[in-house]
C-alpha cells in the first residue's frame, strides 16, 4: 500500500470524547478494532483503519440504532471540530449543508451529493478513494447528524420526509422516532430525504464574524490536503503506528512507501530532515503521550514506543528529558489524562 498517495484521516478528539460519553473506553474501541493506541492521541488512519474503528464502535454498541443516535445527540458542540463548527454557524440550513458537502473532502472515504428538486432536498452518501463501503453505524451517524445540524442550527424540531438505507439498522422504530419519518431497509442508496422549505430557515447559531475567521483557513486546510501530506509527516505517521512492533529502520518504511531506501531519505533531506530524527521524536512524543495516561505501568509504555527493556527507555527518556519517567509522570499527568 502506497501511504504517501493514500489519503489519510484524522479522527477529531471529539468522536473519542463522544464515545466515551456512551460509557465505551476509547482504548477499548481501539483494542476492538486491532490499532495502536495512538490512533486516540494522533488518530490519522486509512481508509480501512477507519473503518475499523467505526465497526469496533458499532460491536461495542450493541444495537446500532442506540449507537446511532447516543452519538449524534450526544456530542456537544464545544466538542466540534473547526469544519463542523463552520456548518453550525452557517447562515442558514441551506449554506449548512453546502458547507458539510464541501469540507467533507477533508474525510475521503465520505461524499454527500445534494439534489434539490420539486419538495424535497436529497443527499446521498456515496464513498471515494476506497473500493469497500463504510459500516452500517457510520452510514447512520452521517445522515442522522445531517439533520441534528439542522435541529441545534435552527432550534427547531425539524424532521425528514423519508430515509433510506441499503443495510439493516437496527432498532428500525428507534430511528423512525429520532428521525420522525419513515425509515427504509434494503434499498439500492444511503439518502436523507429533507423537506426542500427547511433549508430556507435561518440559524439562530449564525456567527458572521466566526465564519470570517475560519473560512479562509478551512479552504486553505481542504486545499492542503487535496495535494497531499509531506514526506515528513507521512514517514512520522508511519513510525508512530509501527512502534510496537518491534524493530524499524528505514528500510522497512521506504517498503511501506514502495520506494527505496536511498529515495525516502533523499526526500527526507530535502524537508531538512532524516530518518533518525523522526524516529527519536515519534518516540519522545509518543512517550510524553502514553506517560500522561496513569492506567499505563512505564513498562508497558516502554513496550509501547519500541524499546525492548525497560531500562533503554529510562536512558531515553533521561536525554530527552532530564527526568525519569516516573517523575516526569507525576508533574504532568493530571487526572484528565486517564480518559483515553
């Protein structure tokens, strides 16, 4: 697999926030879905791996209608990431929508196509740059956040003339009550069908200001990441998911990248960097991480970051540093840092 080509996704913090609001360990959904634990901490992943994580997500759940719906209302505003904050203080619902379709290039796997014709507003789910469709929960977050956007923008009780889905959802009369419309399984699409006259209604949410500000830098992040990640973060990114097992070298991670040795760390040079360099921050950054976290014995956090004994990682950690683990531990970690 080509990573560097591979679109990446980043999991915003507040999905893990979310989770664990519904009583689910984050550490236990990435247990469940086979994945280092730094997919909390530095959650950028493949398309397969996030995929994994929807559907470790729904196996913890239960039913998938209650996993559903738990995260969509529960996720509190203050916990949206800056593309989903802009739809919130949208104009209207109509520029809401327009703003979700857009800044959804910035999760590949997702593509929202907005059809407004006659009554109704359309939007289908469709995926891209992935031959695989996406978990049944996932599917289901999308559309029902669509319209709990609609809800907490406007402030009013809006519901969906009609929702299709081509998979089983669980608790089909749980979702007709959440969406307040019939719901339909086995269908040939993933649509959200809205009432066309809802998009005209203002959001009480508008924030003129606020939109200014993060317009321009959201446009410039979707343009980023359209040409793609450098080399430097792709390699890092690489290392941090790669610690734990065991020995690597460049050689192993120019494979990953199918190119040679001497090609990555040309490009690395290039970017002013090398191998070594990452390497030793991939692991100090990963250390402070895990250290911060008091459910983690230092043993297991050495094993963590790739050191076989536990004493190569004190040395380490002593460089970098000036402490040991165990007394760096006790200044910095407070007792928020148990949660992941």
């Amino acid at each position: 697999m080509n990573l560097h080509t591979t679109k990446c996704i980043k999991f915003p913090f507040g999905f893990w926030a979310g989770v664990e609001q519904l009583g689910i360990a984050p550490r236990d959904v990435a247990r469940q879905a086979r994945l280092p634990l730094t997919v909390i901490t530095e959650p950028k992943v493949t398309a397969e791996e996030y995929f994994a994580i929807w559907q470790a997500f729904s196996d913890l759940t239960g039913d998938i209608a209650k996993g559903i719906i738990g995260l969509v209302t529960g996720f509190e505003t203050a916990q949206y990431p800056p593309d989903v904050l802009a739809t919130y203080h949208a104009r209207d619902y109509r520029d809401a929508l327009g703003r979700m379709a857009r800044y959804k290039q910035m999760c590949p796997p997702e593509k929202l196509l907005i059809t407004e014709e006659g009554e109704a507003c359309t939007i289908e789910l469709e995926w891209q740059h992935t031959e695989k469709s996406g978990p049944e929960i996932l599917v289901g977050i999308t559309l029902a956040y669509l319209l709990e956007l609609g809800r907490r923008g406007t402030g009013q009780a809006l519901n969906a003339r009609s929702v299709e889905f081509r998979e089983p959802m669980g608790d089909v009369q749980m979702l007709e009550a959440y969406f307040g419309c019939p719901v339909h399984i086995g269908t040939n699409r993933n649509r959200l069908t809205l009432q066309r006259r809802d998009l005209d209604i203002p959001f009480t949410t508008y924030n003129e200001e606020l939109l200014e500000m993060l317009t321009p830098v959201l446009d410039r992040k979707l343009s980023e990441k359209q040409i793609g990640p450098s080399m430097t973060e792709t390699v890092k990114w690489i290392i941090k998911r790669s610690l734990m097992a065991g020995r690597l070298d460049i050689q192993s991670v120019a494979k990953e990248l199918n190119m040679s040795d001497r090609t990555l760390q040309r490009r690395l040079t290039e970017e002013g960097t090398s191998f070594k360099h990452l390497l030793t921050q991939a692991r100090h950054e990963q250390a402070r991480e895990y250290l911060a976290d008091p459910l983690l014995d230092i043993k297991e956090v050495a094993c963590l970051v790739g050191y076989e004994d536990q004493n190569s990682f004190y040395r380490a950690f002593r460089m970098w540093e000036g402490d040991t683990p165990s007394h760096w531990r006790s200044a910095n970690a407070g007792p928020s840092h148990g949660k992941v």
